[in-house]
C-alpha cells in the first residue's frame, strides 16, 4: 500500500489544499475542516448550494490562513469568543466566532 497524497480543506467546503506532511490528532488531520463559513442566520455555507466555493482554497503559513491573492491574512488561533450555536444540514453544534474584523 502506498500513500499518494495527503489533501485537506483547512475551511470546510472551500478548495483542497495540498500537503507534504500532516500532523494527526485525535479529530483526524491537523487544520482539515477546522474553520467553517457561517452566514447571518448561523447557517453553514457549503458547496451543494455554492458550488464556486471550491475554487477558493487557502494556503496555511505561520499560524496564518492566507489568500494572497485576494490580500487576505487571518490568524490561525482561536479568538476568545462566547460559543454560539451553528446549523450545519440537520445538526446542531457549538462554533467559536471570530472577531468582527475577520467576519
């Protein structure tokens, strides 16, 4: 058996990121699916309704997400906010909003 490549989406529904080496912890792949884009009602955003989300894939670098192209830059450590409830399909469960800045 043979690994051919090891591919994670960093934001979940966003493009595929490619990488050499990935640390696993006990949720998987470190950075796989680890940040979501929610919208105003708290409602995961995913490709089965915006399917040009897979174009946009981010890069991580020095405790960053980045899209350089677009000049976006956000830092990789958890703000310190209140948990709020997100809907994902049919499932409920506890997200950690970023501050407005990043919103």
């Amino acid at each position: 058996m043979e690994i051919s490549g090891i591919y994670i989406y960093p934001i979940k529904s966003l493009g595929i990121v490619t990488v050499q080496e990935c640390e696993v912890n006990q949720n998987g792949f470190k950075y796989d699916r680890k940040w979501m884009l929610i919208d105003e009602h708290h409602r995961f955003l995913g490709q089965r309704e915006h399917s040009e989300m897979a174009l946009l894939a981010v890069k991580i670098e020095n405790n960053t997400l980045y899209k350089p192209e677009l000049n976006i830059s956000i830092p990789i450590d958890a703000p310190d906010n209140q948990p709020k409830t997100v809907k994902i399909w049919n499932d409920e469960c506890k997200a950690i909003p970023y501050n407005k800045e990043y919103n």
